[in-house]
C-alpha cells in the first residue's frame, strides 16, 4: 500500500482511508506475536508465576484503552464496572495477558454497535471476573473445546479479524498458575460471557504491597 502511495498509483485520500485498517493489521499482527512468545515460553520452559497485589481496575482500564480504537471502528461500547481499589493477589503480566485476550476476544466476535462490559464479583476467596458480550455466541460443540491446550481453532470475526487459536487456551494456562479458574457461557446469536476467578489480595498483603 505504500509503495502504491509512493508510486502515485493511488491519491492521499484513498491511502488515508487505508491507514486505520493498516494500524489495526499491525497492532493484530504485534498482539498475536505477543501471544505466541508468551505460549512459546511457557511450552519450552515453563512460565514463573510471581504473585503480588495488583488493581484489577487498572489492568481493565489500560486494556480498554489499548483496544479502544478496535472498538471504536466497530461502533462497539466498552464498559467496565470494577473500580479501582478491586484488589487481587495474581501475576501482573499473566492477568494483563487473561484481561487484554479476553476482551479482545469479545470485541472480535460482536458485531457493529454491540457492547462489551467487564464486571467482578466478589467472592470468599476470590473476584470472579466477567467479561461479556453482546456477539455471535457459540453451540455447545465449540465451547467444548476452545480452552484445549492441544487444540488449534483458528475462527473468523465479525469484520473477519483472524486469531491463531492460542489466545483462550493460554488464558486459561495463566488463570490455572495464579489459582483460578475460568469457564464461558454462551448462546448462539444472543453473545457470550467468559468468567475467570483469582485471589482476592488479603489485607496484610495491601497494607505492605
């Protein structure tokens, strides 16, 4: 496209219509990358969890803002009902990773003018964390398998976005090492919403964290 530009096979107005699509191509193409560095090294060489107290507001608020223009070229509304003193006991970078693939997992699979909202809940032991969607939902077939580790299911988005498949299994391997869970509930036409649960930062580790 630039050389197109550059050439003067195509004008200024026809390339500046291209380079929202460039900038969600390489910020996709950066992200996979991303994923499959961090799979590559927990396959090779096992990923070490290092928990400590972390906002669980924050983390949802610096990846709203990051995939932010994705929604916004999708009409879709970004919501996010945890506050900021929602504290969890996790791995930064491991829950940063779980939050940022299941967020854009979900504005993949909702189409134009749909809504995305994260939520948490808590609980005894644990904030049990929702991140739901108004999409295309799934039949019982493919939620059965989307978490296996062994299994690549490589699916279209609503504006045809491509994924490598790595993205809900890694999830889920990252949710396990921090002490958690996570499962989906889904229906066709009618959207999903993916839970994951992690430790609730105790006290003891607020007041010295």
């Amino acid at each position: 496209m630039l050389k197109l530009f550059k050439e003067g096979d195509i004008g200024q107005a026809e390339f500046l219509e291209f380079v929202p699509k460039l900038r969600n191509d390489i910020d996709h193409i950066s992200f996979t990358l991303n994923n499959l560095l961090t799979w590559g090294h927990t396959q090779m060489n096992g990923a070490v969890t290092k928990p400590s107290v972390v906002s669980l507001g924050s983390v949802v608020k610096d990846n709203m803002n990051l995939l932010s223009e994705i929604a916004e070229n999708k009409s879709i509304k970004l919501v996010s009902q945890i506050t900021m003193n929602t504290m969890v006991w996790s791995d930064s970078d491991q829950i940063d990773i779980v939050v940022r693939n299941l967020i854009s997992n979900a504005l993949k699979f909702t189409p134009e003018n749909g809504m995305v909202t994260v939520s948490a809940q808590e609980k005894k032991e644990n904030w049990q964390v929702s991140i739901r969607d108004t999409g295309i939902g799934m039949d019982e077939k493919t939620i059965e398998r989307i978490f296996a580790i062994n299994t690549t299911h490589t699916t279209y988005g609503t504006n045809n976005e491509k994924g490598t498949g790595l993205g809900l299994s890694l999830c889920k391997e990252m949710v396990e090492k921090n002490g958690g869970k996570i499962w989906v509930e889904s229906l066709l036409r009618k959207g999903s919403t993916f839970h994951f649960t992690v430790p609730r930062a105790k006290k003891s580790y607020r007041q010295t964290g």
